[in-house]
C-alpha cells in the first residue's frame, strides 16, 4: 500500500480535493481533524496549558482554540513546542490508520503542513492542491470570516504554496470551473498502477 500526501496552502481546497479521491474508494486520513480531537483529552489539555498558559483552557475546561491559535501564529517557538505535542500523535495515529487499511491501494494523508515538517519524506507521493493567493484569501474570508491580516498570519507561517507545487509529484489546479474531478481520476488512476 502507498502512502499518498496531499496538501496545499490554507483556503485551496484540500478538503474538497480529498472528497473527490473518496468518491475513488480512496480512505484519507485528515490530520487536521485527528488533531483537533486530542483537545477532547485531559492529559493533552494538560501539556498544552503548561505550554501556552493557564488562559488557553476555558473555565468550562475546554480548549480556548481560538486563543491557542492566536499565540501560537504570533510566537514561532510557541508553534514548535504545540507540534512537538501534536505531531507524534498524530504520524502514530496515521500508522495505525495505514494498518487498518493495508489491503488499499494506496492512502491520503491530508495536511497543510506535509512539508513544513518533513511529512512529505514518509510518503511515497504527494499531491498538491493549488490555488493562488488572492483566490485562496476570497475563500478563507468567507468561510472564515476573520480579517485578512489574521489569514495573512496564519499563511505567513506556510511554505509558499508555489514552492508546495513544485515540489509535488502531482498537482490539482483547483479553480471554479477546472475539471477537479478529471484531474483527480487521472492522479487516482496513476497511483492505482
């Protein structure tokens, strides 16, 4: 079974890529949400306060998300000690994940961040979606609805997503009006070989 990467820059659809490799059969594993759902445990809740501080944990208990953000975007070095909570997690979850489909042809492995640290290295291909940045910003404002110097930070802290597409073995041009699904079926059909 390969183990497939497919990335982008925040706001190019990445998401919707995947789906369309789903419609393939294909399973994906998005690493964005197996993260989010470490929130949900005490023991993570508990490392990442003694990381970022006691007002990133609501009075209810739950993570202030919004909160970790806003620091972790704006602190370099708080961003790396938060991945270095996260990462390890997440690639054994993917391990796991990959076990579970063994019998798969191949597996996505959805993350914005696949080359920022060295994921793209434990796959066998990577996929990259892209859309430029003016595009990208339209998206992020409404479906966001945060201001575009907050969505500039937050893209601040990617590779460019030029350099992403470079770097590709495959690439998804995902504009309104492309044909999306023609250009997966022909990635799905490579990679199926």
């Amino acid at each position: 079974m390969k183990r497939v990467g497919i990335t982008g820059g925040i706001g190019c659809g990445k998401s919707t890529v995947a789906e369309e490799f789903r419609r393939h059969g294909v399973s994906c594993f998005v690493a964005d949400s197996v993260a989010a759902s470490y929130y949900n445990e005490k023991d993570f809740l508990t490392a990442v306060r003694q990381l970022l501080g006691d007002d990133v944990i609501r009075p209810d208990g739950t993570a202030d998300k919004r909160r970790i953000a806003d620091i972790v975007f704006a602190d370099r070095e708080a961003l790396q000690g938060l991945n270095a909570l996260v990462h390890p997690r997440v690639l054994a979850d993917f391990d796991r994940f990959c076990a579970e489909h063994a019998a798969e042809p191949y597996v996505l492995f959805e993350s914005a961040i696949l080359y920022d640290y060295g994921f793209d290295r434990m796959m066998d291909a990577v996929v990259c979606v892209y859309l430029d940045l003016d595009e990208r910003l339209r998206r992020l404002a409404q479906r966001d609805n945060a201001p575009t110097e907050a969505i500039m930070a937050r893209i601040a802290n990617q590779i460019p997503a030029e350099e992403m597409m470079m770097r590709a073995d495959y690439v998804v041009l995902n504009y309104e009006g492309n044909p999306r699904g023609r250009q997966v079926d022909l990635i799905d059909k490579k990679l199926k070989q």
